[in-house]
C-alpha cells in the first residue's frame, strides 16, 4: 500500500460551514508559516481508517526550500516526492516507476501544498474554524473556503514557531497524521531538488 500519496492527492471535500473563521487565528497561522522558508525535519506517518484503526505507519525526512521540497519515506515502503515549484516527481523504486506532473492544482488542500506555499498564505483557500492557543502551543482546524474543494479539514499543531503535528481528514472519517521534529540527519549532500532514478525505470507522464 502507497499511502503516502494522500500527501499529494486531495482527499474527497464534505461541506463544513466556516462562519466561526477567527481572523486572528488566521493571522497567526499564517504568520508561522511564512517563517517555513527551511524546513529539515523527520516525520512519522499515520493513516487511520473510518473506525480508528491503523490502516499503515511510515517514517521518513522531509526538506524544503520554498517552493520546493523533498519527501522520502524510508520505511517500510522506499518513496520520494519531489518538487522545484513547477513540476512534481514520484519515485518508488519498488515499482521501478516515475511520475511526472505539473504542479498545478496538484498540490492544493494537501499537507505539502499547505506547507510549501511561497509567502504562507493559506486565507485564499481555507478559514480557521477553531484555534485554541495556549502556553507556548496552538492548534488550528482549517477549511476549505471552495465548494469543490476535495479536502473536509486540516487540523495543525505548533509549538512556539515549530510544527508538531499535521492532520487531514477525509469525508468517510478516515485520517492522515504526520507529527515532526527536527532532523538529526547529517545536512544533505548534493541538490536534494534533483531525482536521480535507476536506468530502465518505467516513467508516466500526468
């Protein structure tokens, strides 16, 4: 199972009405992520099904350089999704194959397109539905403002400037959860936003 693609591809959208949007949590979550500029983090990845089960469990690094990004699961299934702001790249060398897409829209209501943004605005797509700020933490539920959004929330959690945790939800009650922290990782050698992929590998084009 590739479930890291729900990183990429938005889930399905059911309606939530935003009318409790806090302009000042708004306000704060994007003043956080406009701060994004350099991200190296480690990241462990959930996904839970409609009754709370643990559907799968990855780990892995994730780079940016706004606008562009590297995600690499390690385990237990070798994935890497890569960006330069304009195309997007997926390799999985299990199955010995490269994707290939423009970014637009590709990215839009998802975790990567949240975080990747150039200047960290997020009000043109979502509302903050609730923010509940505490000593030295806060917690953001966004959605989306457009009807035919295909995503029904993102649910964020900071601590001080730092992210902790990323959540998005889709319309069957199933859950995407991602929880960071810093990498421990020697700095990457080389241009983290090129992807080398072994000869013969079979690439699609989208």
């Amino acid at each position: 199972m590739r479930c890291v693609f729900l990183l990429i591809i938005p889930l399905l959208f059911m309606g939530v009405s935003a009318n409790a949007a806090e302009d000042s949590g708004l306000d704060r979550i994007e003043a956080v992520l406009s701060d994004f500029d350099r991200l190296d983090l480690e990241f462990e990845q959930y996904v839970h099904g409609a009754e709370g089960e643990l559907v799968e469990y990855a780990t892995g690094r994730f780079i940016m350089q706004r606008p562009k990004f590297r995600w690499m699961v390690d385990d237990p299934y070798p994935q890497v999704i890569v960006s330069n702001g304009e195309w997007l790249k997926v390799f999985d060398p299990d199955l010995e194959q490269l994707m290939e897409s423009s970014l637009e829209d590709a990215l839009e209501g998802t975790p990567l397109g949240i975080l990747s943004r150039k200047d960290g605005r997020i009000r043109d797509e979502f509302d903050v539905l609730s923010h509940d700020a505490k000593a030295g933490s806060d917690y953001f539920m966004l959605v989306p403002r457009k009807p035919q959004s295909k995503t029904q929330r993102v649910e964020i959690w900071l601590e001080g400037a730092m992210l902790k945790r990323l959540d998005v939800t889709d319309e069957s009650g199933g859950r995407l959860r991602l929880q960071f922290k810093t990498s421990s990782a020697e700095a990457w050698s080389g241009d983290p936003w090129v992807l080398e992929v072994p000869t013969g590998t079979d690439i699609v084009k989208g």
